[in-house]
C-alpha cells in the first residue's frame, strides 16, 4: 500500500480543501466540494485528475462543486446517508460503523451530530488520517446548528478516542480566533499557552495551521477537554455533567 498524498489548500473565505491521491492507481479524493476554481488549480499544480469527492455534511461552502466536477470528471460522490437529500450529486451514501475501500486504503465512516443533524468524519486507520471537517477545528468545534450540546459531546468523544497519533484536516482556518478563547477557558494550560504562541508564529507568516495532531487537540483543545478537572474548576462547574460543561464553553464561544 502506497502512502497517500495529500494537497491541502485554502479557499472561499477561510476554508480549507484537500486532495486525496493515491500514486499507484492515481486515483484522487476531494474532501468535500467547496469551490470549483480552487480545486481545479490544485489538481493542476500536482497534476492529478479529480475521481472522487468525500462529502462530510450538506452546508453550501463544502458542496458547492459537487455537480460541477461531477460533469467535468463523472466523479463517484460519497455523502451522508442522513443528510443525503441535501448532497447535489451524491451517489453512495454512508452511516456510522461503515467503512469503503480507497485505492486499498480502509476509509471508516464517523456519524458525529451536531453541527448538521447528518455530519460525518472520514477515517483512514492505517494512513492515521481524520477528516472532521466542522465537527472538530484546531482548537475549535463547529457550531451547533442542527443538533444540541448534548449530541455533539458524545460526536467528539468519538474523534478524541482515535488513535492520539492521527492527523487530523478540518474545514476551516479558525485556529487563531480559537486559541485566544481557549486561552479564557484553560488559562492554567501551559501546553495550551506554547500552542497558540506556535500558531500565532504561523498565522503571522501567512501559513495554515491544519492539519493538527489528535494529541494536541485533546490536551488543548477546550471543546474536547469538558470533562477535565482543572478546566471544570475554573468554570465553576466541577458538579456538572461533561455535557453541561461543553455546552458551557460553546455558549461562551458563541458570543466571544
Ligand atoms: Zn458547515
């Protein structure tokens, strides 16, 4: 099995893109769809031609390519089943527990509710990949549009159980407004303060911040770190349920 390549790309506003491709087949994924130029311009740079697009949930700014590069490259569409209707394109639909071959990489499918009702994460075990999309950001989660704090909790707890050493892509270059939050909610986190003095270094220079480390998130990304006693403590919530404490967090992210 032949290690995967991986173009990532920022695009829109402040989202980012990546292209999947396997060297062996040639074969090439796009993560979500988020704008057709962009996408184009990385297949170009890297000389790869588009076969497949993994969709994680329904928003415009991740399908809004869907048909155009399906009429341009009759590419297979793989989506959410519980929000299929609202992917353009789709062909294949899958759920939580499923998994589909790559180019011989196992690709397994993450349900995680809450920033849409159907939202799911793509996992590639052996290459040590997650694509959380707006389910999990850099220091951040997505907004809770469509499902409430307590559904969302138990979606991150799924991606914080991977393996620690995953490398983890998401759909937006949130990071720096996230880490300064963060720095209110877990003030006393001394790995979280040498973080956000990392990416304050790399926003700086123009450079993206994904992807990210599973185990970097998990020791200080605030919106997986609910249940920590110190984070707790200063929150005042240490009687709390997990649940109770991230919605917390959320609300004050919502109005920072
Ligand atoms: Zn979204």
């Amino acid at each position: 099995m032949a290690t995967l390549e991986i173009e990532l790309f920022t695009c829109r506003s402040d989202n980012f893109g990546v292209l999947l491709h396997d060297p062996v087949s040639r074969r090439t994924a796009s993560i979500d769809a988020p704008e057709e130029p962009a996408i184009l311009a990385a297949l170009e740079r890297r000389g790869w031609t588009l076969t497949d697009i993994f969709t994680t949930h329904h928003h415009p700014d991740h399908v809004e390519a869907n048909l155009a590069l399906k009429a341009r490259f009759g590419v297979r569409i793989v989506g959410p089943k519980n929000e299929a209707d609202r992917i353009p394109g789709i062909d294949a639909t899958v759920g939580d527990g499923d998994s589909f071959d790559f180019a011989g990489h196992p690709v397994e499918v993450i349900e995680t509710p809450g920033h849409t009702a159907g939202h799911i994460c793509y996992h590639l075990p052996q290459d040590k990949l997650l694509f959380s999309a707006d389910t999990l950001f850099a220091l951040g989660c997505g907004r809770l549009f469509e499902r409430p704090a307590e559904v969302m909790w138990p979606s991150l707890l799924k991606l914080r159980a991977l393996p620690s050493d995953t490398i983890v892509y998401f759909g937006h270059e949130y990071t720096l407004s996230n880490a300064r939050f963060a720095l209110t909610i877990d003030p006393d986190n001394a790995a979280l303060k040498v973080r956000v003095e990392a990416i304050e270094t790399l926003r700086a220079e123009g450079r993206p911040t994904a992807p990210t480390l599973l185990a970097d998130e998990i020791a200080t990304n605030p919106f997986l770190r609910a249940d920590d006693p110190t984070l707790r403590a200063h929150l005042g919530m240490e009687d709390a349920e997990d649940w109770q404490v991230f919605a917390e967090i959320r609300a004050r992210k919502d109005r920072f």
